[in-house]
C-alpha cells in the first residue's frame, strides 16, 4: 500500500530516504487523481523494498504542496536525495510511471 505522506512526516519519509520516492499530490474530488490511484498502489506492491511510493492529500497537506508549487493535481513527483528528479501532471498509463521508475532508480 502507498504511504500516507503528511506535511509532519515529508522530511523523514521522502527527503531523508536513501530511496527514489514517488509522490502522487492528489485529493478527494479529483476525477483524474481517483483514476491513477489503483495504478499508485499497484506500483506500492511492485517496487515494495525498492522504490518508496507514497500519496500527499493536498487538501490536508497544504505546507509541502506549496513548498513544491503543486498548482495541478494529479501531480506526481520523483524525489531522489532529497531533489526532485522529475515530475508528471495529470492522469497517465501505468507504463509512463514504470519508464521513469526504472530510469531513476
């Protein structure tokens, strides 16, 4: 299962990990974002152990959306080294998040 991130635990979940992060910025009453969340937990189960997959409910979490000028949702993130290494807005295939992924791990 993806990890809740929360503006209380973004700096030792993400920028603190050794491991490529993904972040998917979503919230409730987004068509789009509810659409991509089965493909965010298929990736959890995928890249257990290897590659940290978590979710930031923008509503919730309004500290680190706008320290990352998250102005579109479904916006995804990938955070490496504390970086943000690349980014992808909108609703996307599966294959797209597993291109980057398997770049960027």
């Amino acid at each position: 299962m993806a990890l809740e991130l929360t503006d209380a635990n973004f700096q030792t979940e993400v920028l603190d990990s050794d491991k490529l992060t993904v972040i998917d910025f979503w919230a409730e009453w987004c068509g789009p974002c509810r659409a991509i969340g089965p493909v965010i937990e298929e990736l959890a189960k995928e890249y257990d152990g290897t590659v940290k997959i978590g979710k930031v409910n923008v509503d919730n979490n309004p500290q680190v959306s706008m320290n990352y000028g998250i102005t579109s949702i479904p916006a995804i993130l990938f955070v490496k080294n504390g970086q943000v290494v690349d980014k992808l807005v909108g609703a996307q295939p599966k294959a797209n998040f597993v291109k980057k992924i398997e770049a960027l791990k």
